[in-house]
C-alpha cells in the first residue's frame, strides 16, 4: 500500500522518481537492459546523473522501482488487517487488489521479457523475492506471537509470495488466485473431490 506523499517537496520527489523509472523502463524495453546507460536515462528523465542516483542505487533498482512499497504493502496486509481477519484472508485480498491489476498492465509482457533475458535482473529479483518472504515471515510471526525464524510462518510466507507465478496464464487469474489460497486455508483436495 502506498502513502501519497503530503507536501509540495515530497509529491516533486515522488514525481522525479516516477519520471525516472518510466524513462528507464521506456528505454529498456525499446533497446534492451544492456544497451542503455544511466546518462541515458538521465537525459530521457531530464535530470542529471546525480539525480538519478539519489532516487535509485543502480540499473537494477530501475526495473524494480516499487519493490520497497510492495514489501511493505505485504507487511502492512499483516499488521493493519481488520479486527477479526485471519493473516491469510488480508493477504488473500491484499493479492487479488495488487497483483492483478499488475498482471493485466500492457507492458506486463514486456517487462517479463526484460527480466527473464537478462541475467543481472534475475539475480536481483531473485534477492528481492528472498527479502520479502523474510519480511512477510517476520510480519507474520509478530501477529501470532512466533519466533521470527518458525518454520510455519516462514512457510505461509513464500506459498504467498509463490501465488501470483502458479497464477499466471490461467485463464481466470481471480479465481486461480482464490483456489490457491483455499488449499493454504482448508488444505489440499484433489480437484475431483471438490
């Protein structure tokens, strides 16, 4: 969940930022991950190449420029559920409002491509993902009164965080969605049995 930004400063900083990252991931997908230097970027967002490193610490951190809101929406999904909401159903609903729509944008397919081909935003994503089922575990655990290293917990956190890849492709990415977090909930049924 992103906060909008309250004053001018801030909303001028968030705006710099976002101008960057779109003018990175124009470039990236028009000429490829390894054809486009920070200066470029710098000269499509208007901005020097100073300014580019005070919003974002490298290339990498380019492609993935909402990572840090969308851990801390995951947290924030476990910390501010409502009064008598289960962990999994806040996480259940803080999926099927956040990814999907992510999943549907036009440039989904694209930006796949970009990270699949090119070794250097696997890696990254890769250490992102590992970071977030350590935060999301952690989060979990503080609510139920666990160790931050229970397995249990650290187990509900990656099937969450595995949910959007077993999703994608399905026809109805909503209901794909549901179904997996009815096994987390009730346990497995092989599909006939239901």
């Amino acid at each position: 969940m992103t906060v909008s930004p309250v004053g001018r400063r801030e909303r001028k900083k968030a705006a710099t930022r976002q101008a960057i990252a779109d003018a990175a991931l124009r470039l990236f997908l028009e000429r490829g991950y390894d054809q486009v230097s920070i200066r470029d970027i710098a000269d499509a967002a208007d901005v020097s190449t100073t300014t580019v490193f005070k919003h974002f610490t490298g290339k990498e951190a380019l492609v993935f420029d909402q990572e840090q809101d969308r851990e801390a929406g995951l947290v924030a999904a476990v910390r501010q559920r409502a009064s008598g909401q289960s962990i999994p159903d806040a996480l259940r609903r803080h999926i099927l409002d956040t990814w999907l729509p992510i999943e549907t944008h036009p440039q989904r397919a694209g930006f796949t491509h970009l990270v699949d081909s090119t070794p250097e935003l696997r890696a990254y994503a890769e250490h992102m993902w590992t970071r977030h089922a350590r935060a999301l575990a952690a989060a979990i655990a503080d609510e139920v009164g666990a160790d931050r290293d229970d397995l249990a917990c650290a187990a509900l956190a990656r099937y969450v965080l595995e949910i959007p890849a077993l999703a994608r492709g399905r026809d109805d990415l909503q209901a794909a969605v549901e179904t997996i977090f009815d096994i987390l909930v009730h346990g497995w049924r092989p599909s006939a049995a239901r």
